[in-house]
C-alpha cells in the first residue's frame, strides 16, 4: 500500500499549522493508525484502551468549493477511536452515520477498518477554546453519509501495530510512534484483535449506495 511521506494534523492556532475552518465538509479518509492499547486517563478514571487514529483530508466546503491552505494542499483533521464496535461507542456510531446504514450484527463483528481508506463522507468541524482562551481546537463533531466520490490528494496509508510495516512507521509523527512503542502490542507475539457486536438504528438508504 502507498504510504504518505509527511502529514500535518493542524488542530490548534499556535505554531505554524492553520486550523481547520468550521462547516461542513466533503472528506476522504486516507489514513488509518492502530496505535495499540493505550491508558487513558479521564474524569472517569484510568482504564487501557485500544485505540486507531482515523486521518482525512478536506476537499470541498459544503457548497462545493475546493478548500486548500495556504500552500495549496487540503486541510487535515484527524479523530481517535476506541477499537471497539460495541453499539455505544463512538466508533460504531461515527461509521454508521457515515455508512448511512446500521450493520448486521455479523458485520459489526467481522468488519475490517481498512475499507474506510479511500471512502468519502462529510464532516462537521468545529471550534473549541482552551479554557485560558489561548489556543483554538478543531474537532470532528458529526460524519454523514455522500453519494460523492471525489478523487483525494494523498495517498492512502494504513499502520498495525501488529503487524508493522517500518517504513511507514518511521514517517509517522514522532507523537504517534511514541504512543505505539509504549503499547503492550508492539512487542507482543500474540494479541487477540475483535471488536464487540452491536446494532444501531437503521438511516432510510438503499443498499447499493452504501459505501462499506
């Protein structure tokens, strides 16, 4: 599979990244990183997650205008999943709302992320402020369903942490390769890899538009 040399995720005002505008906007995805299981800590408390990173490019703005930054290439947002496809993760929800149709419970069970590489959708983007107001956040707030099909920028790359391919790893963010060396998987021989069977309430499409 084709790799991409160098990514920028400009989430934030500082730096030299420009943020992501807010909207809604056509994307693909062309990047996907099993990072492993990481510890997550949260006001919920500590727990070990196994968690992706799902990467798109920004193409065009809801009117149908190319958006680009300044040097031409498209804006870069990326989100952060639980690897799980229980009914109530964010996962599950995100790529039904995106796939405009609930999976069959032996879909949900047996689906393979790597399908979504290459596959359009619209994403609402945005902002939030940091709580001292200095910096300002672009999220990924909804992902629906387009019968659209535009042709993307980057080359479409994937990473499994168990299965690495090492020139890819060593283009991956310094950040990113930080997060998968800690991971109990990067040295594992064995790690069981599943997701859990839900269902989720069915969007009226028809099944030849269906995108995964």
């Amino acid at each position: 599979m084709a790799k991409v040399t160098s990514i920028k995720a400009p989430l934030t005002t500082g730096g030299d990244f420009e943020i992501v505008p807010e909207g809604v906007f056509l994307a693909r995805c062309f990047k996907m990183v099993d990072v492993g299981t990481q510890t997550i800590t949260s006001q919920f408390g500590t727990k070990d997650t196994r968690q992706v990173y799902l990467y798109f490019e920004l193409l065009e703005d809801d009117e149908g205008e190319k958006v680009r930054m300044e040097d031409g290439q498209p804006y870069i947002i990326f989100n952060s999943y639980k690897l799980s496809m229980h009914q109530k993760s964010a996962l599950r929800k995100h790529l039904e709302a995106w796939r405009g149709k609930k999976f069959t419970e032996d879909e949900a069970a047996g689906f393979d992320l790597s399908k979504l590489l290459g596959q359009a959708c619209k994403l609402q983007i945005v902002h939030t402020n940091s709580k001292d107001g200095q910096r300002t956040y672009a999220n990924i707030s909804a992902i629906m369903t387009t019968k659209k099909k535009p042709e993307g920028v980057n080359e479409l790359i994937s990473f499994s942490v168990e299965d690495p391919d090492m020139e890819v790893f060593n283009d991956l963010p310094e950040w990113l390769q930080d997060k998968i060396e800690n991971s109990p998987e990067w040295t594992a021989d064995d790690t069981e890899n599943g997701a859990e069977e839900a269902s989720a309430e069915e969007d009226k499409i028809d099944i030849q538009d269906v995108p995964f």
